[in-house]
C-alpha cells in the first residue's frame, strides 16, 4: 500500500512538474525535480 502511494505521489507531482516547467527552463527545472523527488521517495 505504501509502495502504491508513493506511485500516485510520483506520479502526481510529475503531471504538477510538467505543468510548471512549462513556464521554466525545463531542463533545469526537471533536473532538479528530479534531485526532490528522489529525495522523497528515499
């Protein structure tokens, strides 16, 4: 179940990253939410 969360978490903050990098410089911003994410997901 909690493995299941995270997923939803991921997949959730992705659909909010893709929607914000939008208006970043994308590669930068996926970079570093990636650099979050990973953190959180640990």
């Amino acid at each position: 179940v909690a493995l299941e969360s995270k997923n939803v978490l991921r997949t959730t903050l992705q659909k909010e990253a893709i929607q914000t990098s939008k208006k970043f410089n994308e590669k930068k911003f996926i970079q570093s939410f990636n650099e979050l994410l990973n953190k959180i997901t640990k």
